[in-house]
DNA sequence: GGAAGTGACGTTAGCGCTACCTATACCTAT
DNA sequence: ATAGGTATAGGTAGCGCTAACGTCACTTCC
C-alpha cells in the first residue's frame, strides 16, 4: 500500500531471494529447478518467497552461463496472413512446444533483403534452428559458413546451393494430376492462371500442367496462359480477359488459392466452364459446380520441419560421442498431395 | 578444405575476434556497433575477421551485460490457424518491428493453464512485452504482481479485475447492427448460431443480436437459438436442426467465420433464407445470395496492441524522469467495425 | 615550452546465473 | 574410536559482453 512503486522497483535477481531467505545463492537456484540437495524445508522458504517477491529467472543469464542455444526456433515465411504460412508456423511449434522451445517469427514480404537481415538477427539471437521460407534462389547467406553450425529447414521450395534439409509440396505432381482431370473429364482448352516463373512454386505448377497436357497431345497455347498473377485482383483480371476471347478455355486451373478466388469470380455463374485449383478451398462445397483441387497439409509440413530441425539438434549435441559422416546428407519430406473433387449438387 | 569440422567447433567468441584482429576486445565492440573512438583501420579489419569467422554477437551475454529486455514481445493467441489471430501477429509485428523487436509466439488452444504457463515463460525470457488474447475470465496471472513491471495488452476480451490496455472489437454493436438489418428486410424469426456464453466475445454477439430483436420488439425464441457452436460441423447441424422445425427461421445470424461456413452448408441452395455472419466472408461474392457481415480489421487491431505496448515501454523508461500518476489509467483502443453487404447477383 | 585538449585505444569490473568444488554435520560399518 | 559414507549447504569462478574510466600519443594555443 505505500512505498514500493512496482514499476520502478528493480527486478529481483536470486541473490535478492537467497538474502531474504536467508540461504545461499546456490540453494535458490538449486530449490527452483527442483535439483537434489536442498532440504523439504529449504525448499518451501525458497519458493514461498519467490512468490512473495514475484521473482523469475533471468533466461539471459541461464543461457550466457549454460552455454547453450536461446531455445528459440526462428521461423521465417514470406506473408503470415496467408493460412498456409500460419499453418506450418503452428506446426512447427506443436513439435518443438514438446521439447520446451519456442518459434520466432519473421515476414519477409517477399524481399530478399528482408530474409537476409532476418535470418541474421536470429542468428544474433541465438537461436537453435530456423525454418525458412526462402523468398528468392538465393540461398547464399544460409551457408555452412554463415550459419555456424545452426541448422536449418527449407519450406516450400529445395535448397540451392546449399545443403539443407527441406519440406516440400509436390508442386508438380498435383498439378499435373488436376490438369489430367480436367482434360479427362473432356476439356481440351485449359487456361493456366499461375505466378510469375521466378516463383518455385509457380514454376513446378506451370511445369505440370505442361506435362499434362503434353501427354495427352493437347498444345499448350500462349492465349490461354497467365503467369502474371500475384493476388485475386490480377488474376480475376486475366481470366476475364481468356474468357473473353472468341476462342475462350473450356477449363480453368488457378495455381493457388489466391489465385483461384480471383477466378472464381471472373466465372461467376458460368457453371459449364471447369475449374481446377492447386490448394484447398474450404467454401468449394457452397459453390454450386464442380471443382478438383489439390490439397495438402501446411500443419503436417511444419511438423515435419520441426523434426527435421530437432533431429540435427540431437545429431549435434550427440556427436561428440560417437564419430559419423562428415557431411551429413540432407534430407528431404515430401508431402504427399490429396486431389478432391467436389461436384455439383443437382438440386 | 581441411581441419575445421564446421560442426564442431566452437562458436568464435568477441574475444576471438580480438585476438585474431590483434585489437582489444572493446575495440572490436565499438567497431561492430558503429560506435566512434575506432580508426576507419581498425574498423575494416575487425570487420574483415568477422567476416572470416562468421562471427556473431552472442545476444544473451549482450542483454545480460546491458540489463534490457530481449527486444522479444510474446503473442499469446488461442489459435493460430484461425486467420483472425495470425492477423493480429501480423499487426503487432508490423509495428516492433521498426524498433528491432521481433515477435514469439504461443497457443493456448483456449486451454487457461496452457495460457498460465506460456505466460510465465514468456516472463522468464524476458519479454519486453505481452500481447494475449485470453482464453478465460481468469486473468489473475497477468496482475502487476506477477509481471512485474512488463506491459500486457489483451486483444479481443477486456480485462477482469486487472489494470491492463486492451484492443477490442465491438462485438455488441456489429452484432445488433446486423441483426437490425435483417430485420429491416422483412425477417421475423431470425436465429443465432453462437458459441458458449463462457467465451466473451460470443456472449457480446449474443447479447447484440438480443437487444437488436428487443428495439424492434421481436421475441427471442430459444428454438432459434444456438450457443453450443464451436467449429462448422457443429454449427451446420445446429442449422440444418432449426431448418427441419415445423415453423423454421427465416434468417439466421452466425457469429463467427467458423459457424458461418457450417451455416452456409446447411441452408445449401435454398437462397431464400436470409443469412448474416460476423467476420469477414472473403468468398461472400462467388455465393449468389444475399449476404450481410461485420468485417474488422485484424492486423489494424494487431498494429494498436503493438502501439499500446510500445507507448508503456516509452513511458517506463521516461518514468526517471518526470513524475507521472502512480496509477496510470489503461487505454482501451476500440476497432471500428465495416458492416457490408453483398446483394445477390440477377443472372 | 608547458597547460589543456583530443582521438584512439586498453583495462577493469560485473550483469545473473550455475557447474564444480569444498565444508560441515550426521550417520553407519568396522 | 576411526575411517568412510551421505545428505545439505556455501564458496568460487566464469560464461561473453560493454559502461566507465584510465592511458598514451599527438595536437593546439597562449
């Protein structure tokens, strides 16, 4: 009720707790991790008051002292308002949360330089791994050298130049497979609405729609092939336009799920044209028409990331003990995708 | 080539750096920040070996030494997969981040203990802050006893019995508001597809949609009320039930992005029934039917909670000087919510 | 020519913890 | 009784940094 300000009063350190329970420094930290050594009634004085002094362990200290990393796993994705980017950070951490760690998060935004700055500063921060949406094929500044032995997991898209372990889509399987059920069900025009050819991502989805029709002796035709698309204002835009043509596409596939909303509205009723997209669409049962889709889960990724990451870390901490391969082979998961397809209720 | 096992060896320490640079450490510390009192010499070859060693600054040593924070805010959500929080997170590190502050995450999976425990730890890492948005009534652990001095911001439920800014959205207002225009078409029995009374947001919602059938002297019917909703599998057969009564609701309101998808798959194509739904529907425009909603903006909400703890973190450590009440009076930031509407498309 | 700067460094100390060691007290077993 | 445990405690040192101060060479001005 009177003096002490809590704002202004310092926080306590353990040897403020050790003077007032008039033990050692040693006994306070010893009593708090629930070490051996301390007696029934050391420990109880201990706790009681670090709970009347509202202490907490300084986590700076403990590492700087233990050596040891920050506990920390640095997740940087390119835009986190994406579901698919959120959804592999959760996963991530559903695995390390087992092990007492926590994800650090950063937005890239696309930019390179941003990716390079933050992976830096994580580095700074000590963190024990990281997991990387690379947002260019410049992977340069995740080398051995610049890393320091602290692991990293490429999502989405494979290493270059690197040797690194990564998570993958099968970007060009389940677009080749979507296609082949579009042609299958009898279109022979197929437009592609996908992201420019810098992107991996767009790049192995606009390779297997390539495939596809090309298996099936189907030309691909420039017309009906946008690979501007970088959110659903552009890509509405650009199937507008196909559909306009005095020769439209008979079927559309939309190369991801910003993408496939854009479409959807430039078809609007037009319920005869197919649709395809790469990504899951949760509303695809409340639209009145057909639609396949590939999907895949982003949770299910950012686990297997997560592994990826705490197996090296063990690999590490355990290889003082036993010899192994000097380079460590890099492994890669690969999701398996699952095409769906929704058809229309014949009401 | 040779020796070095880039695993194995240990992390070059400032002192390393020194050495090899044949500088005092202090030399090579004012040369890495940029500080003055190092000749443009010194300078480059300190920065040389850095490069050679890849060396970087141990941050824990750094914040111990300097007795700061970790520039590190926790965000505490419920669940992250649910674009509403990844949102916030967004926001929130949209605006520490342009101090160098990075965001760490946490889900509680509305779980109070989980929330607890993240929150102690969170304290233990030194976090220069908090943003949680609780999973109970139970705020108890966030009190100035307990954070000693580290600033909270919950977002989307406002503080019980503790001194805390907060960020909300005016769940009530955009409920009634629309609720009222529902009624303002024509609708009578018009339902409510809620969640629990124990979570607060679904309480507020509820209690617009009440006072909204209240102005216009409607009776609320307990058949056309549904609070036990948690994910859209619930909620649609809780529609699909209110649809089957012998004099079914004409409308139905659903209170979140959740619900409204279940709602949606139970009214299916009869587009008669009149539907609103609080959150934004981003493929409200692809369903050809009317369709009424509260949208607010996440990241905005996100953007205030991070301006709210960086304006406490200015405050405390102008707190030296000038005096200031000793009780300083918690700021509420309130969303404005967008009520829209999508009118059906005549084909 | 000596007092008083000025810039470029180096030295010291200590942030808050904990691994490792030493020091008591109090038991056994010989 | 004395050596050898076993539990409980305290002492010491140092993790990797950097604020604060000390040192030294080299100006600059009266």
């Amino acid at each position: 009720m009177t003096a002490s300000a809590p704002g202004q009063s310092r926080r306590p350190t353990l040897s403020d707790v050790a003077r007032r329970a008039g033990v050692s420094p040693m006994s306070v930290s010893r009593a708090m991790r629930g070490e051996s050594g301390v007696s029934a009634a050391t420990r109880a004085k201990v706790l009681e008051v670090v709970e009347e002094l509202g202490y907490r362990l300084n986590d700076s200290a403990r590492s700087l002292k233990l050596g040891r990393g920050s506990d920390l796993v640095g997740v940087v994705v390119t835009h986190f308002a994406n579901p698919f980017y959120s959804r592999l950070a959760l996963g991530v951490e559903a695995v390390i949360e087992k092990r007492g760690m926590r994800v650090i998060l950063g937005n890239t935004e696309e930019d390179p330089e941003r990716e390079r700055e933050l992976v830096q500063n994580l580095l700074e921060r000590r963190v024990d791994g990281i997991v990387v949406v690379p947002s260019s094929y410049d992977h340069s500044h995740m080398k051995e050298q610049a890393m320091r032995g602290t692991p990293v997991v490429l999502a989405g898209r494979p290493p270059v130049a690197l040797d690194a372990d990564c998570v993958l889509v099968d970007d060009f399987g389940g677009a080749r497979e979507v296609t082949r059920r579009l042609l299958e069900e009898g279109h022979r025009r197929v437009a592609f609405i996908g992201t420019p050819p810098a992107a991996y991502t767009g790049a192995e989805r606009h390779r297997g729609y390539c495939v596809a029709l090309d298996e099936q002796s189907v030309p691909v035709t420039s017309d009906y092939v946008d690979r501007s698309g970088t959110d659903t204002v552009t890509a509405e835009a650009a199937a507008t336009r196909m559909l306009r043509l005095s020769t439209p596409p008979t079927a559309i596939f939309a190369a991801n799920n910003r993408l496939a909303l854009g479409v959807l509205r430039a078809i609007g009723p037009r319920d005869h044209i197919g649709f395809a997209a790469f990504d899951d669409l949760e509303y695809a049962s409340l639209l009145n028409r057909d639609i396949t889709f590939v999907s895949f889960d982003a949770e299910q990724m950012g686990r297997s990331a997560g592994e990826l990451l705490l197996q090296r870390l063990d690999e590490r901490s355990a290889g003082g003990r036993h010899m192994q391969a000097e380079r460590p082979v890099s492994r890669v998961v690969v999701q398996v995708n699952v095409v769906s397809q929704h058809a229309r209720s014949r009401v």
